[in-house]
C-alpha cells in the first residue's frame, strides 16, 4: 500500500492541500482522509464513462479513441460559429489547448463563470478587488462574513480550513478569538453557526451595502429605520463589530452576483469593504465554485486579453457578456456545434439554451455522465485532473497551486485529448485548402 499526503482536492474553489490518499497493490483508491464528503467521493472515483461514443441512429455506439477525436474534429472543422464550453474542472494546460483550437476554428469560448461569478469579475474591472490570500485570513481574520453564501453545502471544507473554524497564527483559538456574520435571504445551516445572523429581502442586497458603506462613513443620520428588511439597529450592530475588528474577510457568493443589480451588488460590495478599511483591515473574496474556474480565466486573460465570453469568430478576441456568453449564443440559436469539457450545461442553463443545444451537434469531455451525455453525439471520457493527470489550477485567492497524478488510468488526460482534436482540426483544414 502506498500512501501520499498532502493532496490536493479536486472539487472546490478551496483546493483543500491537507488530504491523505491511500492507494492498494492493485493501483486503485482505497480510503482519502481529511476531504469533504463531494472531494473524497471525486477522488475514490465512481459511475465513470468507460469508453468513447459516437451516437448512431440515436443510440451511443462505443468506439476507440482516435475514432471520437477523429468525429469530434470533423464536426468542429465544419461548423461555422462552434462553441466551446466548460474548462473550470480541468487544469489551465488544458484551457491553454483550448484557446489554442477556439482561436484555429474562430469560436466563442466561455467558462462557468459566465452563470456564476462573471458579474464579479465584471465588477473586479471596473473598480479592483482588495483583497488577500486564503492563508491571510486563517492567520489574521477576526470577523468574517458570508454574504450571499453557505459554505456548509457549497464549500463544506472552508470554515474548517480557513476561516471560521481554523486555528491561525494570531488566532490560535479558532472560533474562539473570531465572530462570524452570515447575510442572505434566509436561514441557512451556516447561518445557524453563525454569531450574527442578518436577514436580507431578496435583491436587496445593494441597499444593504449602501447604508453599511453610509454608516461606515459617519453617515448614519441618511440611514431609514429599516433597509431591505433589515433593521436599522442591526446595521449599527454590524458596523460597529466591524469597527472594533482587527481584520474582516467578506466572502460573497452567487446569492450576490445573482440578484437584481448583478455586477453592481459586487461593486458596492467592494467599496462597502473600502469603507470598512477606514477603521481597520477588511478585505473581501468570491467564494469560486469549481477548483479551477479562476485558473480558466487567467489563461484567457493572459492569451487573449478578457477572461471569459470571448467571440473569436473575427479573427481576433471580442468579449461582451451579454452577447457573446454561452447562454446568450445558444438563446439565440446561433451556434451550429458545442464542445462541451468538464461541465454540464444540460443541468444549468435555461429551458431556451438546453433546447439549442440539443439540436445541434455537441462533444462532450468528462470523466462521468451526467445529462448533457444525454443528447451528446459524441463522448469522450477522460482522466481526472489531480487524481489521474497533474496540472497546473488557481484556488478561489488566485494562489496558482500544482495538482499531482496519484494513479494511472486507462483514460486520456483532457490536455491530449484537446490538443489531439486540434490535431485533427488543422490536418481537415490543410486537406481541404490543397
């Protein structure tokens, strides 16, 4: 049996780097301690795709892999405006591979912040991000808040890990030297640990940060006698502890970035953060959903100038969400291919989109089904990063961390199996310009 410790998790923007895997004689998984109940469940491996597919008379027929790369590659050499969807559960070697082929057949390539954290990230744009790193706030943190999120279920790892729970160099008593507030629109089980519970009218998120930023700001005379549902005296309750802190993290999470005022919820919630840093030191986070959803969007940015919802059909990077988002090109029936990696759009995007993309032709890139595999014409299973491929992927602070291989595997790792689609791709393009 061999054992390797400090193993990176491959579930959640957290990449928890503290888990212990066990693996038997026989070179598979027997027992991962120290990761959540979703993390040890990915890691062990389970209902896997076993073998590539091309649907045939509408049924999956099984087939080798040079023959689903092979159809892959036809369908996106032929298509004229492809779509290339997904990247946040693979490694940022394979979103490079992957702008490297959008650019070649001129596609528009998205991510999964486009339906989760791109208002953030549009709001990061416009008026910056202070911030800081995870281990910052295990270390240093006294207040933290959880606003528009409930990291028992999304990220269940991350109070233990860094911040509510943890135990950190100026404050060794864990939750005994921090308070934690929780903001959302209803009581939650993290709201249920929490020592300050603050209950916000749906979408009135942006009103609540105003008057805190008001208050903050020695302003508290403007302030009504209740904003969004709260009460007036529970404001001064919060901005006082927030006064009196040594450091505040706020993480905020798609309860923020979803409600009405969408990116404009982030960028007040970053000037309520600027307000807060008059009295002491506050910062403020994206909870990041998929382990490298924030690795994707770097590699765009670097390679093309935008982090995600780019059109490259041009020949060259035009970025407005909105327009050239996933959801908004499958609305409106404009792509006429969808290579889909490490996600599930069938699951997540609206009834208008699904139905798009259950017309056209679609690959699909994941080591499990899911129901996207359900109208997919072809399928591709392959490894999974940080279990079976190593790789390089951002934790939800941005700290690029690296991911190992721990076992072999019979499947092909998604750097290979896109760069060989891309392979094919230009070999199509060179044939048919002779």
């Amino acid at each position: 049996m061999a054992v390797y410790t400090d193993v990176l998790c491959p579930f959640c923007g957290c990449i928890c780097d503290d888990i212990v895997v066990e693996v038997g004689e026989d070179g598979k998984i027997t027992k991962v301690k120290g990761a959540c109940a979703i993390g040890r469940s990915k890691i062990m491996g389970h209902d896997r795709m076993e073998s590539p597919a091309i649907r045939e008379d509408g049924e999956l027929r099984d087939c080798s892999y040079d023959e689903a790369i092979k159809r892959a590659a036809e369908i996106l050499a032929d298509a004229r405006r492809p779509l290339l969807y997904g990247w946040s559960s693979t490694v940022c070697e394979t979103d490079r591979a992957g702008v490297e082929l959008a650019v070649e057949i001129g596609a528009i390539i998205d991510n999964t912040a486009s339906v989760c954290h791109g208002p953030s990230i549009l709001a990061i744009q416009d008026v910056g991000l202070p911030s800081c790193t995870l281990g910052q706030i295990r270390n240093r943190a006294d207040i933290v808040i959880y606003w528009g999120s409930n990291p028992v279920f999304a990220h269940p790892n991350h109070m233990k890990r860094y911040s509510y729970l943890s135990k950190g160099r100026f404050t060794p008593g864990g939750k005994k030297d921090r308070k934690m507030v929780v903001v959302d629109v209803r009581e939650t089980k993290s709201a249920k640990l929490a020592d300050l519970f603050v209950k916000v009218r749906p979408g009135g998120d942006f009103l609540v940060f105003s008057a805190l930023r008001a208050i903050l700001r020695g302003h508290e005379d403007v302030v009504p006698d209740e904003v969004a549902g709260v009460e007036k005296k529970d404001l001064l309750s919060l901005a006082e502890m927030i006064k009196n802190a040594n450091f505040i993290i706020t993480f905020f999470g798609m309860g923020v970035t979803h409600s009405g005022a969408r990116h404009n919820n982030i960028a007040n919630a970053i000037e309520f953060t600027r307000a807060a840093h008059l009295h002491t030191k506050a910062t403020i986070m994206p909870m990041r959903g998929h382990y490298n959803v924030n690795g994707f969007n770097q590699v765009c940015t670097w390679l093309l100038g935008y982090p995600f919802s780019i059109d490259l059909s041009q020949g060259y990077p035009w970025y407005n969400p909105g327009e050239t988002g996933a959801v908004d090109v499958l609305v409106h029936g404009e792509c006429d291919a969808a290579l889909i990696i490490s996600s599930d759009p069938a699951s997540h995007f609206p009834a208008d989109a699904v139905r798009h993309l259950a017309r056209i032709p679609v690959i699909q890139i994941d080591p499990y089904p899911n129901p996207t595999t359900e109208f997919a014409d072809v399928v591709i299973p392959s490894a999974i990063c940080g279990v079976e491929a190593e790789g390089s992927v951002y934790r939800m602070d941005s700290v690029p961390l690296r991911v190992r291989k721990i076992v072999d595997s019979k499947f092909m790792a998604d750097e290979e199996i896109i760069r060989r689609i891309l392979e094919e791709v230009r070999a199509i393009k060179e044939k048919e310009g002779e």
